[in-house]
C-alpha cells in the first residue's frame, strides 16, 4: 500500500497532464466484437434441423432437434430461446397457440410444460414429477375452449390453459384397461377421436361418460401398423392411418389420396383451412368448400399455413422455410454450429475450432461423422468449407495449433492427419506418406496429438506396433515404440516430456522423456499405474490430464481426481504416487471426503488465474488455484447446460469464455480469468461506458498475473483494489463501503508484481 502511495503520487506529479489527455481517448475494448458480460452465458446449438413450427399473432415458434428458436415476421429476426431467456429447455416435442388467450403451449421431451404469453412464461411439471411406467412423452398438443387435450404415450390428458392444471387423465384406455399409446387427438360433434398403434378411437364427450373406463371408448376404424395423425375439419375427421390419408364423414371413411404409402408430416386447421404435409411430395390444402389444392415440396418435417395464406415449413437441412410467392424459398435460423457435437476444441487463427468427430467407446472404432469442423470469431459460427482434399476424412478429433507457423492439425479416428496452414487445408498425412499405419490395416487412428516449445508435432497413432510419432517442423517424421500400442491423448510439460494415455489398455499413463535428442538408446519411459510406488492411479482407466502453472500434474480417470505434485521425480528420484485431495464434507467436523469422489472425469481445462475445470458426467465444476476449493458446479439445472454429461472444455483466449461441450451441444460462460500477458497491454475494459442498468462486474484485460489493480476517482482518491486473475481483473463497479460508483470518469492504475511496470485505463459511469 506505501508502495502504491509513493508511486501514485509520483505519477500524479510527472503525467497528470497525460491521464487528463487520456481523457478525450475512445477507450479501449475487447476487438470488434465485445464479449458477453462477466458471468452470463450462451448457447451454441444447430438450428437447422426444425421439427415442430406453431404459428402465434406476430411470430413463428420453431422447436429443432437441439434447440428452440422464434422469427419475428414483422423485424425479420430470429431470437434463440434457451433458460438463458426463462425457457425451461432445449428440446420441444410439441406446440400449439391458443389465439384466445394469446398462450403458446410448449411441451418438452421430458414432459415439463411451460404456457408463454407475451414473455411471461408459465411452468407446470406434474407430468415431468409423475412416476411413468414405460417411455414417458407428449406427442401432440390440440387447444379447444381454453382446454389442451395432450397426447402422449400413456394415455390422452385433459389441461386447463386458464388454471394450469391437468383437468382429467384418461390412462388404461386400451383393450382391457391397458396402456395405449395417442399419438393425436380432435373433437368433433359431441366425440373426442385419438389415434392410436391400433387404429381410431372414439370416446363420447357427455359429462355422464367416464373416458377414464376403457370400455366407453370404440374402434371405429382398425389399423394394421398405427395411425399417427388426425384433426376435425368442418364436421369431418382426416386422419391418416397406415400411411393413407382417409377422410372420415356421415359414418362413412373414404380415400382422399389415391398415393398408398404417404409420409403425413402433419395434418392441421389454419386459418379455417385444412392443411395436410406429405414428405416428399406435397402440402395438401382444403378450403370449406371442400376445394383441395397442392404445392408442390420435397423434405419438410411439418408445415402450417399463415393469415396472409403463405405456406411455411420445417425443414431437417435448412430451419424454418418461407414458400415465396414472389421468388425463391426464404430460410431463417440462428447463427450456429453445423452440429451439436465436440469432441475437442483449440485455439486457431484467433477463432475457436471445434473438432466434431467421435469414436465408439467401446470398440474405438470410428462413427463416421463427417461434420467435421466449425470455429468461432466471438460472434458468430463458421462451418468448414467443402475441400477436395479433406472431402473423404470424417472423425475430426484431436487438434494442435503452431502459432509460430500458423499451422493447423487436425487428427482424425479413421483417416490420417490434416494439415492446415494459414486456415487452409494443406496435406493429409496417412499411410502412403508418412509412418503412420492403419489399425488392422484398414483405419489410421490418430488419438492424440500435442507440439513441444520446438513445435516439434507428437502424434499417437492408435493400435500400431510403433504409435508415437514426431513430425518436425521442417517435415521430417521420427517414430517410437511404447510400451503399449493403444497410445492415445498427449500433454507435453515445460521441459518437453510427454504423458501419454493409454485407452483400452488399461495401463494408465506413460511418461516419456527422449531428452530432447535424436538417440533414442537413453530414451526413458515409465509407466505410471494403480500401483502404490509406481503412480497410486485412482484407475488406470485415465481419461485427461492437465498441468498446472506451478507443473502439478492433474488427473481425471473414470474413478474420480488425483495430482501428482512433482510429476519430473517420475524421471529420477523421489516420489511421483498421485494424490487424492481431501476435502471436509461437514462443517466443523473430523469427516472428509475425496475432492469429486468417485466422479467420470472426461476433460480438465486450466485456465489464466490456475484454476481447474472438471468436465464429468454430473456437470462442470470449478475448483480454484488452491485445488482444493469449489468455485462451481454448473448442472442443467443451474445453468444453461444441455445435458450434465460434460466432455469437453475449453478456454478462448481472447475474452476468458469457458466453452463446455456436452452430448446434446455447447453453453459457454465468460468467467472472470484469462491467460495472462508478460508485460503489459493495452488495457481492454467491458463494459466501457458502464450504463445505468448494468449490473455485473467490468473486466479489465491486457496485464502481467496477480497484478495490483486500484480504481480511483478522477480526483485520485481510492475507490477500490483488487488483483488480476491472471490477465483479467474484474471491479464490481462499487466503492469500499459497497455503494454504487456515482456517475463519472474513474481511473485504472495497474502495477505489476514487482513494480517494474504500470499501466493505466479509464472507465465512465452514467447514471
């Protein structure tokens, strides 16, 4: 603190006349493309693949495979909706728009509902709590008088809109008081009819009728496989049973499209006429008049027909489709990845890269996903172009980035090694060029790569006789046998040694240290196991590992966390057995507990401020630079998550965002570290300006790690202090006392560890 004083007032004496210069500066921010605020969240789901679209007064409502989104018709815009903006999930089964009461009713896969008017959201989980014996989902959703009859695979459900309650549960309502599954519903006359495995049934709407009892329903139509949708249209039911569309009127059912084997996508009454999609072939429309008409389309998942008589669609390639009448079809969805997958993410081209391949776990054989890469800029997603070079790879995996080269590899679980250099793709290195060999001869898996500080490549190649590999700079490729063919992900410590993973050997780690030589003849290699004296692995089943600043080794197998504090003894003398971390589990108590226990650790990310990210089966967890105190835990119920099984984490470097990767996609949040520089930067500060309504923490980036960071008012006196967490310091915009900074410019003071160097920003706050 004297030291600060000192300096302070030496500055303010020498450059006052600067910092009021600086005054009349535009401030510095992050790039052209601000980063999200400190602590929020976003999503980063494929939106192309639309299932279910519902038309409301001024938007359309579209539910995908992996997300859910609205186009506004009057702006044009599309906004994602995820529990970022108050929706309880990502994957809506089913929709329907109550234009009297101006609700959209959202059914998701689990079977939570949520009724949205205007943007208030309702949420009712009574059928999500409900014990279900069997699969437990809601198919189809149809509004009459304020009462949403669902269909699901239990049985037919009567919900009241105004009341958001289940009015009535008809369950057992198959022969013999089985279970059946409805698959659509209509009213007609004084009858509710629902499609069903077994055909149509009908069940009398007279309050003297228990539907409850399976014996007041009746087959009125058989059909052999099932018949999936139906809707009531001017006293009629259409309906489509064992793909053929029937029209059923005054007792009678006849054929009303001679086509045997139709895809009915869905059949629906809008805007007082009935429309019918059939995949492949067309959009069928009757009018009251019983005038049909067809346009004519190939791929839609459903289809509606709007107030203004255009047709709409969902398509599985291309989001929501607007039929033109004037000109070409028109396609709307959100920025995002080309898939929900990620496998591995790396820094490249100041973008991150997302590698979208997989294998099967059980076998490693590859899965043959062709999807892959993507990057982001900080705003928006970029898929991989097509190339003819990379056209016949498909399991993108692994990947390691030369900034020095401005190089890009990409391994993959199939097909060889890519290299890209300056974003473009370059060569693919596989069994005609390099030594690298195929797996029984026929698949060359690349299951690990990392570069050394002489940005020599390190390669795994799976299940060879020689699996590890160096591909110098210059090109040059030298192989090494390990102990263990099945060699897989690698990570390279300060002195270049390497660690190498062992999937489906069950062996553990082995550490390699080739001395920095081309003698191979003192090469040392250990294997690390469960043994005591020979690694103390919580499994040899190790999934990823991590070094710390301080170079502890970190370890995440199927079993839980371990650390090895000195990992380098492992090449001499001295103990390297891997350490659980012991943690309190009461307050105040004598009781304790392994750090993550027994959790699946897929992934572990160390980011600027030396913390620790976990990525497991059960959610991210943050453990701070202590390595023994839990910052986070972020589940799908507490966060934005898709899914609690965590794979894959990764850090851009440029703005600190945490991006994690799960099973059904990837949520990424803006945590308060980031890697910090050697000397100082330009200081980048977001928010800057700070608005009346902000709320959150205002970063500050460009620094030296555990730099002191002091807010002073534009007289100089001291508002607040903090230090960097690694390149970033973050300032709650408050005083000592805890008030709210008053209006005005505040000056940023930054000093390094030693107080070699300063540097100094500006922040403005307008109330």
């Amino acid at each position: 603190m004297n030291y600060f004083k000192l300096n302070l007032s030496m500055i303010s004496r020498t450059c006052w006349i600067f910092f009021l210069s600086i005054l009349s500066l535009p401030s510095a921010l992050l790039a052209n493309n601000p980063p999200v605020s400190l602590g929020q969240w976003r999503v980063h789901l494929p939106y192309r693949n639309v299932s279910v679209i519902e038309e409301t007064k001024d938007k359309i409502y579209c539910a995908g495979s992996f997300g859910l989104f609205s186009y506004d018709r009057g702006d044009g815009f599309t906004e994602r909706l995820s529990p970022i903006n108050g929706f309880g999930g990502y994957n809506a089964q089913a929709m329907a728009y109550d234009q009297a009461s101006d609700q959209l009713m959202i059914a998701y896969s689990d079977c939570r509902i949520e009724l949205l008017k205007g943007k208030s959201i309702t949420r009712n989980d009574d059928i999500f709590n409900k014990t279900i014996v069997g699969e437990k989902r809601i198919y189809h959703i149809n509004i009459v008088d304020g009462i949403a009859y669902l269909s699901t695979s239990f049985g037919l459900l009567e919900f009241n809109l105004s009341k958001n309650e289940i009015r009535n549960s008809y369950l057992n309502i198959g022969p013999g008081g089985t279970v059946i599954e409805v698959f659509g519903s209509c009213l007609n006359n004084d009858s509710v009819y629902i499609s069903t495995k077994s055909g149509i049934y009908r069940g009398s709407l007279n309050p003297n009728v228990n539907l409850g009892i399976s014996s007041n329903w009746f087959l009125c139509k058989s059909a052999s496989v099932k018949s999936s949708h139906i809707a009531s249209y001017k006293g009629s039911i259409y309906t489509e049973i064992d793909s053929q569309l029937y029209k059923y009127s005054n007792a009678n059912w006849t054929v009303i499209d001679p086509n045997p084997k139709v895809i009915v996508t869905n059949i629906d009454v809008d805007h007082d006429k009935l429309i019918i999609g059939i995949y492949g072939k067309y959009i069928t429309t009757i009018d009251a008049n019983g005038n049909s008409s067809n346009k004519g389309i190939n791929v839609l998942n459903e289809c509606l027909l709007d107030g203004n008589g255009n047709y709409w669609y969902s398509s599985p390639i291309s989001g929501l489709a607007f039929m033109n009448p004037f000109g070409p079809e028109l396609y709307y969805y959100p920025n995002g990845p080309r898939s929900h997958t990620s496998y591995s993410m790396v820094n490249a081209y100041n973008n991150l890269y997302v590698m979208a391949g997989g294998l099967r776990v059980t076998t490693y054989a590859p899965t043959f996903n062709g999807e892959k890469y993507y990057y982001f800029n900080n705003f928006e997603w970029t898929n991989s172009p097509e190339n003819p070079l990379t056209l016949p790879l498909y399991d993108y995996t692994h990947s390691a980035f030369s900034k020095q080269y401005n190089r890009l590899f990409i391994g993959t679980h199939g097909k060889g090694l890519l290299q890209m250099d300056n974003g473009e793709p370059k060569k693919v290195w596989d069994e005609t060029n390099s030594p690298l060999r195929g797996r029984l001869n026929i698949y060359t898996i690349v299951s690990g790569l990392a570069l050394d500080s002489r940005s020599n490549l390190w390669v795994s190649n799976f299940d060879v006789d020689t699996s590890i590999h160096m591909l110098s700079a210059s090109g040059k490729w030298t192989s090494y046998k390990m102990p263990t063919s099945m060699t897989g992900k690698i990570a390279i410590d300060n002195k270049n040694n390497k660690w190498i993973l062992t999937p489906q050997a069950g062996m553990g780690i082995i550490a390699f240290s080739d001395k920095n030589t081309a003698d191979q003849s003192d090469d040392i290699k250990v294997v690390l196991n469960i043994n005591k004296g020979t690694g103390n692995l919580p499994s040899a089943n190790v999934n990823d590992i991590a070094f710390t600043k301080s170079g502890e080794l970190l370890i995440g197998t199927d079993q839980g966390y371990a650390k090895i504090r000195t990992p380098q003894n492992v090449f001499g003398k001295g103990d390297y057995d891997a350490q659980r971390v012991i943690i309190s589990v009461e307050a105040n108590s004598n009781l304790g507990g392994y750090l993550l226990g027994s959790e699946v650790i897929n992934c572990i990310t160390v980011d600027g401020g030396d913390r620790r990210w976990f990525g497991t089966s059960s959610g991210a967890w943050l453990i701070d630079s202590d390595g023994e105190t839990i910052l986070q835990h972020f589940t799908k119920e507490n966060s934005p998550l898709m899914s609690d099984n965590v794979t894959s984490i990764t850090i851009m470097e440029s703005t600190g965002e945490v991006f994690m990767g799960t099973d059904l996609g990837i949520a990424s949040y803006r945590a308060d570290a980031l890697v910090a520089s050697k000397t100082f930067e330009t200081l980048k500060i977001y928010p800057n300006p700070v608005q009346p309504d902000y709320q959150g923490d205002i970063s500050i980036n460009g620094m030296p790690d555990n730099t002191l960071v002091k807010i002073t008012d534009i007289n100089g006196s001291l508002v607040n202090q903090t230090y960097s967490n690694g390149g970033m310091a973050t300032w709650n915009g408050k005083t000592f006392d805890g008030s709210r900074a008053s209006s005005g410019v505040y000056l940023v003071f930054c000093i390094n560890q030693d107080g070699s160097e300063t540097q100094v920003g500006k922040i403005l706050f307008i109330h």
